[in-house]
C-alpha cells in the first residue's frame, strides 16, 4: 500500500536510513491503533509513535485502572476500552485508522513462577492470544480505512525447544544431500555447518507445541498462522508479523509483574541460577522493528528480531555481577541443575531434556530485520545495565516493597481468574437456562397441539348427530377394510414378485447348468477327434514305414 502523506515513501532507501521517524512524517498525522496500550512493549511503542508526531489510539480493558500506565494527557493520544475476548469491542477505537499495531496478548509467562493448578491453558493463556487476534483481524475487515497489520507474534511461534530446531535441520540437510553432487566440497552446504548450532529464522514455524507441552508458544503459533491465512483471503489490508525474542528494556516505568524484571530479579537474588539459552532484544529495538514494517512500502513477512547471540541466564548473572556487585549478596554464583530448577520452578520435564539438557547452541539469523527494516541492534551488555538501572531507581530490589509487590500481584491474578471463572459460569448457566427454555416451550407447544387436537376431536364428537356418527362409524370401518385389503393385495404382490424372481434365478441356474454339460460334452467330442486323428496319423506313418 502507499501512504502518500510520508515522505519515507518519495525518498531514495539511502536517505531513509539515515532520517528519523520524526523527520519522516508531514505535518498531517496518520491515525494508528495500538492494542493492549498498558503492555511492556505498547508503552514504549506508543511514545516512539507520538515523537514521530502520529495520532495514536489505544485500547484498554479498563480506562480508570490504566489512568497511570498510559500518556492521557497527550493531545495526539486517545484511550478506548476494549476486550480481546468480546467481538465487535474494537470497533469504535479502529474506526478511521488506517494502520492496526495489534501488540495486546497474554503475558509472557515467566519461567521462574511456579504455574497456579487452578490456571486452564485454554481459557487463560490460549484464548487471549488465538480468539483476540480473530477479532482484531475480523474487525479490521470491516473497518474500509484499515490497509495494513503489523502483529506482534513471537519466537515462540517459531520453535518450543532446541531440539526441534535441530530436527528440522536434520530434514533440511537430508533434503540438500540429495538435491547436490558436491555438497563436500561447498563450504557454505548445510552439511558443512557444525552440527552443534542450530539456526533460527522467518523460516522456521513451531511444530511441537500443544495444549500441554508449551500453551503459550502453541497459541502464539496457531494465531499467527490464523491471521496469515486471514490476509490471503482477503486484498483491503496487508500483514506484517514481528516475531521478537525474550524483551529487556527501560520503559517508562517498571513493573514487578514485567518478565524482564522478575529475569533480572531472579539473577541477582537467587544464590543459584539456571543455564537456560535464550533469544533476547531490546525493547527499543522491537518498537523501531514495528514502525518501520508499519511505514516502510517494501517491508512483507515475517522479521524475527533478536540479537544474533542467544544469552545464557547465568551469563547474564555473571555481566550484571560485574557491573554491579553491591546487589550480590554471594561473591561467585553458581549454576543450577536444570533437573533441580525443573522441580523448583515446575518446568515440564519433556521441555527441559530436550532445551536445557541439549547438547546444541543457538544462533539467530537477524539478517533480514537488519537489510529491510534497517534495525541496528546495541550490545546486549548496554540493554542489561539500563534495565537493571530502571528497576534500581524504581526500588524493585527493596525486599519489603517487593514482598508487598508480590503479594499485591497474587491478588490480582487470584482476583483475574475469579473473574474470568465467574463469566465462564455465567456464560454456562446462560446457555444451559436457554437450552432447558427451548426445552419448555417444545414441550409446550406439543401439549396444547395435543390438547387442540382433543378438543377438535371433542367437538366434532358433540356436533354430530346419531345418523352422522354411524355413518362415520361405517365409513371409518369401509376405509379401514379398504386399507386392510390394499394390505393383502400388496402382500400377495410382493410373494408373487419374490416368486418369479426365484423362479428366474432357477431358470437361469438351470440353462448354467445345461450350458456346463453341453461344454463338457463338446469338450469330451473334441478330444476324442482329436484322438482318432492322432491314430490315423501313427496307421499311415506304420503302413508307409
């Protein structure tokens, strides 16, 4: 599509490059939606898009709760309420927008807190990410000014563990061993790849994760791939997938309940951290991934934005040790067992032996976010250092505030899941009340035509006279003998029909069987000429010796 108000799309690439978005844009401001405008990454995202002078429009589950974690007061920003869950709630926010950030979804579910058992996968992890995204995607095909979706979907959607990235590679490489004839001598061939890294990139697409093994990634995936097929069938809008890895970052103010948070946390205060390889990026890098696909005409696809170099959390524990020692309440940390930080932290076995215990390293081929959207990813050190800076002026390390913190979150999640089991209830006892009404009023409306059908009977009864009823009674008895008969007569039909269809296979069993003995018979006459033939012939040969 093109947007003739920026002037991103009239200069030359080089120049692009070299521009900010501020200085991209002209003075009449694009409409844009953000969902999810309380998130970790829509904060950062929304400040970026109000610097480059857009007008920005962001939707909330809750206006008067988000009071302090949006910019109300900003005369480019507008808040609207909105429910990922509810169809058709995103209407009045995306009205007139012409580009849909949809970043809203569940929380990125932190690896070191322990699952609640009363949490369903389906209804708390799943259904925000798979049933928000249809109704985003559904309502920006009803929306005519819509004409391009940038969707923040993740690495999740690409892999669940190691392992599988390296099954898949496996399969590739058996696939070029047998497409070449001199894969050995090519240095750059698959096969020559050390057989210890696996690759990440836009190629790559989760096939492991289930309902039960990886929810999360397993919703990620499969809205993805919904909204993918949604764009192809449809030409008003195009689409465009951010998949980031693992986000660090300052934002404008942090939060306890902020995965990077409780990760940096976790480093510090824990005598023992896990050896976990993970994709990481900075979260001003993802905002500037999700302009630039928004606002660039080349930009198509998916872009996997990540560092190149996975980190590991332990050696995250040893960069923030360095910098910052006053924290470390131990001198030398020491790494975990992942079998023991399975059982501590409630990991799935299965994902721990085929991530955590894998022999194979991870690299991630950023190369396409780096040539189309002109990302330049900083140190992951510097990312690190001013995270740890935000949540130290924040006061996240105070142990009474954090207690205080945590107990605040076990409440409002208590409280969410509350929420959320009291509306499926209602939602059942709803469906059940209408199902068991249609069930009354069937049985209603059977019951009065059976009672009209009495009374009509009844009064046809008293309306009669005797003359009437015994002709009726003679008429009733005549159809019925009339009926009796057409019985007998069809009955008498069908024998005479199965009796000639026996009589038919008899015959024809019967001419089977004179043909048989007719053929046997010529059978039996050929051979005997041809005996007499051969006699002859051995009486002529005798007589002419």
């Amino acid at each position: 599509f093109v947007l003739s108000h920026f002037s991103l799309l009239t200069g030359p690439e080089s120049e692009l490059e070299a521009t900010t978005m501020s200085e991209r844009t002209s003075p009449k401001p694009t409409t844009v939606l953000v969902t999810g405008a309380t998130g970790y990454l829509a904060d950062v995202l929304i400040r970026d898009l109000l610097t480059a002078g857009m007008k920005v429009r962001g939707t909330v589950r809750n206006i008067k709760k988000a009071q302090n974690m949006i910019p109300l007061n900003h005369v480019n920003f507008e808040a609207f309420e909105a429910d990922l869950l509810i169809a058709r709630s995103f209407a009045t926010a995306m009205e007139g927008c012409s580009i849909v950030f949809h970043v809203a979804s569940s929380p990125y579910p932190s690896q070191y807190e322990k699952r609640d058992k009363e949490e369903d996968p389906l209804e708390d992890v799943v259904a925000p990410i798979a049933k928000g995204t249809k109704n985003v995607l559904n309502q920006a095909r009803k929306t005519p000014s819509v004409k391009r979706i940038v969707l923040t979907s993740g690495v999740e959607a690409m892999f669940s563990d190691i392992a599988e990235l390296m099954e898949d590679s496996d399969d590739d490489d058996d696939d070029d061993s047998k497409d070449s004839d001199s894969s050995s001598s090519n240095n750059n061939s698959p096969s020559n790849r050390s057989s210890s890294i696996a690759e990440l990139n836009e190629s790559c697409w989760n096939k492991t994760a289930s309902l039960e093994y990886q929810p999360y990634a397993w919703g990620k995936t499969d809205a993805e791939k919904d909204a993918w097929d949604k764009m192809e069938r449809q030409e008003q809008w195009d689409l465009i997938t951010i998949c980031p890895g693992f986000i660090l970052g300052p934002t404008t103010s942090c939060h306890r309940s902020h995965a990077s948070t409780q990760l940096l946390q976790q480093c510090v205060q824990k005598s023992v951290v896990v050896q976990w390889i993970q994709p990481m990026v900075d979260v001003r890098e993802v905002s500037k991934a999700h302009l630039e696909a928004a606002f660039r005409p080349k930009a198509s696809g998916r872009y996997l934005v990540a560092h190149e170099n996975a980190m590991n959390h332990y050696i995250i524990t040893q960069i923030l040790q360095q910098k910052y020692p006053q924290l470390f309440t131990t001198k030398k940390k020491k790494p975990s067992s992942p079998r023991f930080a399975a059982f501590q932290n409630g990991w799935k076995r299965k994902w721990v032996k085929r991530h955590m215990l894998s022999s194979f390293s991870l690299h991630i081929n950023n190369s396409r976010s780096i040539q189309d959207l002109g990302i330049q990813y900083r140190p992951i050190e510097e990312t690190l250092c001013d995270t740890m800076e935000q949540i130290i002026t924040d006061g996240l390390l105070d142990e009474t505030r954090m207690a205080q913190e945590e107990f605040k979150e076990a409440v409002r999640k208590k409280q969410a899941r509350s929420l959320r089991r009291a509306k499926r209830l209602a939602r059942e006892a709803l469906e059940k009340e209408e199902t068991k009404k249609e069930r009354e009023a069937e049985k209603e409306r059977q019951r009065e035509e059976k009672l009209a059908e009495k009374e009509r009977v009844r009064e046809e009864k008293e309306a009669m006279t005797p003359e009437l009823a015994k002709e009726k009674r003679e008429s009733e008895k005549q159809r019925r003998l009339e009926e009796k008969k057409k019985q007998r007569e069809e009955k008498l039909a069908e024998k005479e029909k199965q009796r000639q269809k026996r009589k038919a296979i008899q015959q024809e069993q019967r001419e089977a069987k004179l043909k048989a003995k007719e053929r046997k018979r010529q059978e039996k006459q050929d051979q005997l000429e041809k005996r007499q033939e051969k006699d002859n012939d051995q009486d002529k040969t005798l007589s002419t010796s």
